[in-house]
C-alpha cells in the first residue's frame, strides 16, 4: 500500500488555513513484526520443593554430549543472523539460572549455552503497533546537508500478550519540510542491566547497549515486576540544566498489569540509560512531561493525577513530585472527557507552546495546542478551541481506533516537526507552521 493510498488525520481548522497551519507528510511508520530482541524467558510457577525451573535444567543434564550438540546446532540454526550476541545472552540467562541448578554437578559451557537458551525467548516487541512517538535532534549530526536535522524517535512498540517497550527510530527531518525514515538495523538488542540502589535506598537501574552500531538497535523492554505489562508513552525531551550541561530526558508509565506509576530516564548517548521511579504524590498517575529547562532554579513539570485536568508541579529534586496547581480544565467539546500533554512545552519568544490531546465523544482522541507564560506557566495566555489534528475517516481504525496522539514534536526555526500515533497502530509526521498556530488559538 502506497502513502498516499493511507487516509490521514484530517487538520481541524477551517479550509483556507489548512495549508498554512499544517502540512501531512507522506512518510510512515508501520510495525515490523521481523523486528526480534532476544530476551529472558521467565518462568513464573516455582513451587514446591524442586522449582520448574530446576525440572528443566535436569532434564537438560540427561542429555548426553551428542544430545546437547543437536540442541545448540539447532538453537543457532533458528538465531544465526538475527542476533549478534546470541551465545552472550545465552550464557549470561544461565548465570541467572544456575541457583536451580543441582549441587556438585559440574557444568560445562556448551550445557550452560543450552540451559541458557531454555530460559531465552525471542520477543517481536513491535508486531501488533509502533506509536505514540516523540522526537529530539539526533545528536549525530555529522554529514547532514546544510539545512537538514537527523532526528531520532522514540516510539511504542506492542509485541506478543499486549506487552509495550521503547524503541527508537532514525530519520532526517529535511530542510523542505518533508520527513525521510531510515531503514531500521537488521538486529534488536537488549540491555545489558545492573542494579544499584542512592543514599535513602531507591532503586537506579543502569541500562547498558555495548557494541551498537546504530541507534535503531536498542530496546527497552519491561524487565522488573513494575513493568510487567509494559513501558508506555516515553515524552523524551532535550534537557539543559543551569550550568548548561545537556542530556535528554524522558518520562514514561510503568504498567504491572493494574498499577501505573511514572519513571525517569537519562541518557546523554542513547547507549546507556539510567532509570529511576518518581517519588512523591504522583508517582502513580500518567502523562507526566518535563520542561526543557528549570524555570527560577526549580524542574517544572506537567501532569495529570487527577486523570482529566492538567496540572502544573515545581520540584527541588528531579525524582520527587508532590503538590501541584491545576491550570487547564476541559473546554471545548472535544476535550469533554480529559486533557493532557503531547510532550514537553516548546520554549519560544512568546511563551511555551504546549501541544495538548483531548478525548471527546466516541472516545475520540484529537490534538490541541496552547500558549503558557514564558516567566509562569501557571498562566494559560491562549488556547485552540478546535483540534489541530483529529481523526478521518479512513484512518479511524487500528489498535485503539479515533485515536492520534503524540509525545512530543520538535522546534526548528518558527516550524514545529508533530509525528503522532494514529488509532494506536502505525506514526505518521506533521509539520505546522508556529505563527499561522498561534495566530489560530483564542
């Protein structure tokens, strides 16, 4: 199926500002269930006196050096050229394991690549959806013609059990306003994960990607019982602090299946991550999104923990939130159910462009905007009283259907970059003009 053959979100405004508000882009991305990380399997039934686990490591002991010779050969059969550091994760899940494993019984390595590849799985963390993205400056400029941006996208992949991750996609944003996806690395890879804990005992998860060859490779999949249904919706943003050190930052849910709670990533490389869970009063809501920068030496931060109403939150500490002041309610029709954030304010002259989302009738997700006080955002200056992207016919169906929703979108010049998950399925790309969209909010 051709781009042009794809209907997209209809540009809500009327006829003659559709061209000088917003311009849809051609280019899309689909979910490619080829896509395959290699990660832990688990098992989860371990009772009684001789654990599951244990059962089958010692069935695995029976077999003789011929028997454990046929299941590697047929183990690397089914993996050679889909994962580069196959027989690594083999043996590291075997390190993982070997507690289960009988006493006194001596081991060697080709038993232990086998026993580590019972407790392997391949994962395609991208078959069923690839959305809700957001987008910074790739920070691998090098080689782009004059004009052009590379871009790198973070997204919501939804594998196999309705289980979400974080991957990442490149693209070049080019100087003619049209968007150019890369082609995605051959190989998935997943981290390599140690554990830590700061002064009052919180958890720091350090994730590491060695050997990656291109930024599309990394995955996040969830690994702790906090994320056991998924990591969702990452609002990454560039982040610069007072002494001017910059690094990018996301917010993102953990989801185990009935609780949600916010967590925060860093990195300064995409290569090695740290992440920590948000403490304080709303540890457990969505949506939360940083501002690029401190305002008055102090983080600022929206959210919604009342799950309809946008909410304003300063904070001394990066990873502890509490209190917090409601600045924008439900307005308009199409926001009758909730508001909340796509991504990250925009610094301009003017103030912060704030993209929104509403859900309105039919539970119909559309994207709004707004204009926030450069000096205190608690202060709403003017806001869109009609979606600037909603649903169209034609594009209403996927995942979640009358759905387009973003993360996070990408200023250059008076030109804002908006990629956006359409009905929980495939991203597509928007460019909008910023004087013509705050020429439309009242």
């Amino acid at each position: 199926m051709t781009a042009e053959a794809v209907a997209s979100p209809r540009l809500a405004v009327d006829d003659d500002q559709n061209e000088a508000l917003a311009r849809r882009q051609p280019d899309l991305l689909r979910p490619d269930p080829t896509r395959t990380v290699l990660r832990p399997f688990i098992i989860e039934d371990e009772t009684g006196d001789c654990p599951r686990t244990r059962r089958v490591i010692e069935r695995v002991l029976t077999l003789d050096l011929e028997g454990v010779q046929r299941g590697l050969d047929a183990v690397n059969d089914a993996l050679d050229g889909r994962h580069p550091h196959a027989e690594e994760t083999m043996l590291s899940r075997y390190e993982e394991v070997k507690k289960f494993a009988p006493k006194g019984v001596k081991i060697d390595r080709d038993q232990a690549k086998l026993i580590g590849a019972y407790f392997s799985e391949e994962f395609s963390f991208e078959s069923a959806a690839l959305f809700n993205p957001s987008v910074v400056r790739h920070p691998d400029q090098s080689g782009v013609e004059e004009g052009d941006t590379r871009i790198l996208l973070s997204l919501r992949g939804i594998g196999e059990g309705h289980i979400s991750s974080l991957t990442f996609r490149c693209a070049i944003w080019k100087k003619d306003g049209t968007v150019e996806t890369y082609k995605p690395s051959d190989f998935a890879i997943g981290p390599r994960i140690e554990r830590s804990e700061t002064d009052n005992n919180q958890l720091v998860v350090h994730l590491m990607f060695e050997d990656i060859k291109d930024l599309s490779e990394p995955v996040i999949y969830p690994f702790m019982p906090s994320q056991g249904r998924g990591l969702e919706d990452c609002r990454l943003v560039e982040f610069t602090d007072d002494d001017g050190k910059t690094e990018y930052r996301g917010t993102y849910t953990a989801f185990d299946g009935s609780d949600v709670r916010q967590g925060l990533l860093r990195t300064s490389d995409f290569r090695t991550y740290e992440m920590r869970g948000v403490q304080g009063d709303h540890y457990s809501g969505k949506g939360m999104a940083l501002f690029p920068r401190r305002i008055d030496g102090r983080y600022v931060m929206l959210s919604r923990q009342d799950n309809e109403n946008l909410f304003l939150v300063y904070s001394d500490d990066p990873y502890n939130w509490n209190g917090g002041e409601k600045i924008i309610e439900p307005e308009w029709p199409w926001e009758f159910i909730q508001i909340g954030n796509c991504g990250s304010p925009i610094e301009l002259d003017e103030g912060w462009l704030l993209i929104t989302h509403g859900v309105g009738a039919a539970r119909n997700y559309c994207v709004g905007a707004c204009l926030l006080d450069k000096h205190d955002p608690s202060k709403v200056l003017k806001r869109m009283s009609r979606p600037v992207l909603e649903p169209l016919q034609g594009s209403r169906d996927g995942y979640v259907p009358n759905v387009v929703y973003s993360c996070g979108a990408l200023l250059r010049g008076r030109t804002l970059l908006l990629p956006y998950g359409v009905a929980d399925n495939y991203t597509a790309f928007s460019t909008v003009d910023v004087d013509a969209l705050l020429a439309a909010m009242e």
